[in-house]
C-alpha cells in the first residue's frame, strides 16, 4: 500500500504557513513604527490600517472558507500569495492615508487567502483521529516564520532600508508558496484513493468514527450558528485574540521603551519559540483530552502574563512574561480549528470556520487600535493590557459550552 501522504500536506502547510503567517502576521509589530515614522503618521492611525487588515481578514474568511469547500484551496493559495506580494511591493510607496488603508485591504485578501483557513481545511480533510498531533506540527511552521521573519525583517529595514526591505518580503511570499503549492497540495485523501489518518478502508474498520457526532455530517452556515458550540467558540476566541493581536502586534513598540528596537525584534523570537514548544506539548496529548479544558488553561496563563505586563517593567519579567504568553499563543491558534472541526467535522469544515473567523477576528481586530489609541491618549499600554487580560480571563468562562453538537434532520 502506498504511504500515507497527509505528512506531506503536513510538511507543505508548515512552509506555507513559515512564509504567509511569519510575514503577514508577526511583522506587522516591526513595520509599525517604520511606517509611522515615513509619514509622521500617529500610532493609533497605522494601528487602524491593521485593524482593517484583521477585520477584512475575518470578512473574507467567510466568503474563501465557503469557496474552499467547494473548490480546494489550491488556487486560493496561489492567487492569494500574488495578491499579497502586490500590496506588499506597494505599501512603502503610498503617499496617502486612503493609499494606507487600500493596500492593507489588499495584503488582507492575499493573506487570507493563504493561510489559516485553506491550510487547516487540508488538515481537518486528511487527519481525524491524529487531527491535533498533525495540526501542531504544521503550525509550527507559522512560529518558525515568526522567529526568523521578524528579526529578519528588522535587520533588511535597518540595512536596506522600508522600501527595499520589503521588496525582498514580497518576492519571498509569492517565490516560496506558489510553488510548495503546485507540487504538494491535494484537497482530500480521497483524490488518490487514501483515507484520514493513512487508515484502511472504512469496511476493513470498525473505526470510522472518532469524535461525538459523525465527522462526516454536512453543515449549512445557518444550522450552525443556531448552535451553542458556534457561538462560544466565535465569543470566546474573539476575546482572546483580541488580546493576542494586539500585543503582537504592539510587542516590538511596547518592549523597544525599555529594550531598544533591535532586541525588542528579537524578543518575538523568544515569543515564537515558545509557542513553538506549548504547541508541541499541549499536540502530544490534545487528541486525548477535552479541547476545551486544554483552551482554559491556555487563556488564563496568557491573560496573567499580559496583566503582569501592565504592571512591571524589570527587564527580567518583561523577558518572562514574553516567554509565557508564547507558550499559550501557538496553542490558541491551534485550538480554534481543533475545536471547530470536532464540533462540525470535515465537510464543511471551511465553511464553518470561515463564518467563525469572521466574528473572531472582526472582533479581535480591534485590538491593535484599541491599544493604540489608549497609547496616544495616555503614553501607556498599562490601560489596555489589563483591558485585553480581563477579555481572556472572560473568554475561559464562555468555551466551555463548546460542545459538539447534534445535527438535526
């Protein structure tokens, strides 16, 4: 019998997410001040621009997740990383606020187009029982891409300049994922006579079934936001994320006070490493224990930290607590679309999850603006940390009636 070939869908979202997710998600906390300082621009006005992306983000996840199930996400990821390369190559050439915000419509188009939603769809199609183990490894890629992309952009930015430093960014994306793409990627183990997990058969099994609920059963997006399990999932991953976002995305800004902006770039590296190990720790036994308690824990520790970080500025605790709110962010990734597809399973997996983005990340978009402007109003990031560490505190509460639910005939 021929090997399984998941672990190549593994090994190809991996990469797509190092390149997608290490440029068009953790950068923004290192062009931020750049782009602000070109244009004299205030932090709450180019935390707005990311706000849009994040919120355009979680828009069209609700559209591409519906095209994804129905089409494959092998022309999303291709179209998407041009698209994404284009608004890049533009946006140390505007000269404009509504420039700004057109180009980070754009960037978030592409960038959604490649990421989260096309490369856990593949995931959620080919691994069932070992859905956890699979995902985490392949999300590594998206912490890899955070702790080599980030002090890599800032040192191009430094050496070569914004503009240039992101000419190279954007021949990266499209030069990486376009191909991994063309010779990887396969929508379902079904299009070369495999099936989930490299398993046998379903006659040759008794096994076919993993989960409460068929993983097979199709939802319409309108059965699955009467559910329970859809709306404390969309509520409670908003809350978080809003708090994750926005630090990342403030991170380098926050830590150069007391750091200086080269080794506050590098601190992401420490930020991203970390997730790195929660995420492998927490994908070795998640597919054996209850998802939701697994995000409890994850969004209590990382609320503490992001609190203790709204009270102190010894160098040693601002290393710390960046070391253990990346050991919950990887893991927070992760547990949405392990949860989501656990709940609704594989058919409509993008479907659902890109109806859940669209509140999630709407929502959390916010967070960067939110914390930028309070900045302006106060030269502080105290106010908004405790804000964002009391909505994941709340958002421990919320995930628990994320249940898989019944569908009904």
């Amino acid at each position: 019998m021929n090997r399984f070939y998941g672990w190549w869908i593994v090994f190809a979202g991996s990469v797509i997410l190092f390149i997608a997710s290490g440029i068009g998600f953790y950068c923004h906390s290192v062009i931020l001040d750049p782009l602000r300082e070109m244009y004299s621009w205030s932090k709450g006005t180019v935390s707005a621009a990311i706000t849009l992306f994040f919120f355009t983000n979680g828009i069209a996840g609700l559209v591409i997740g519906r095209w994804v199930d129905r089409y494959g996400p092998k022309w999303f990821l291709i179209f998407g990383s041009i698209l994404f390369s284009a608004g890049l190559y533009m946006l140390p050439r505007i000269n404009s606020l509504p420039q700004l915000f057109a180009i980070y419509f754009i960037l978030a188009l592409g960038f959604c187009s490649t990421a989260l939603v096309p490369i856990n769809t593949l995931l959620t199609n080919w691994f069932i029982r070992k859905r956890g183990f699979a995902m985490s490894i392949a999300s590594n890629g998206l912490s890899v891409g955070g702790m080599i992309m980030v002090p890599l952009t800032s040192f191009f930015i430094l050496r070569l300049g914004f503009n240039q430093a992101l000419t190279i960014l954007a021949i990266m994306y499209v030069a990486v994922i376009v191909p991994i793409t063309l010779i990887f990627i396969k929508q379902r183990p079904s299009d070369i006579g495999q099936y989930p997990d490299g398993d046998p058969p379903p006659e040759a099994s008794e096994e076919t079934v993993q989960y409460p609920g068929s993983q097979m059963q199709t939802w319409t997006r309108l059965k699955a936001m009467k559910t329970m399990a859809f709306w404390s999932i969309s509520i409670a991953f908003m809350l978080a994320l809003a708090g994750q976002i926005a630090y990342l995305v403030h991170q380098v800004s926050f830590l150069a006070q007391y750091l200086g902006s080269q080794q506050a770039a590098v601190t992401v590296s420490i930020t991203t490493g970390a997730s790195i190990m929660g995420r492998l720790v927490i994908g070795s036994f998640v597919d054996r224990v209850d998802k939701r308690y697994v995000t409890i824990g994850c969004v209590l520790i990382q609320g503490s930290a992001v609190a203790t970080l709204a009270f102190s500025s010894h160098v040693v605790v601002l290393y710390l607590c960046t070391f253990v709110f990346g050991l919950t962010m990887g893991p927070l990734l992760m547990m949405q679309s392990l949860i989501t597809g656990e709940c609704f399973g594989i058919p409509s997996f993008a479907t659902v999850a890109g109806t859940i983005g669209l509140i999630t990340l709407s929502g959390a978009a916010f967070g960067p603006v939110i914390a930028g402007l309070i900045y302006d109003a106060t030269q502080s990031y105290s106010i908004s940390f405790l804000l964002f560490a009391s909505a994941s505190f709340l958002s421990a509460g919320i995930i628990y009636f994320a249940r898989p639910p019944v569908l009904e005939e």
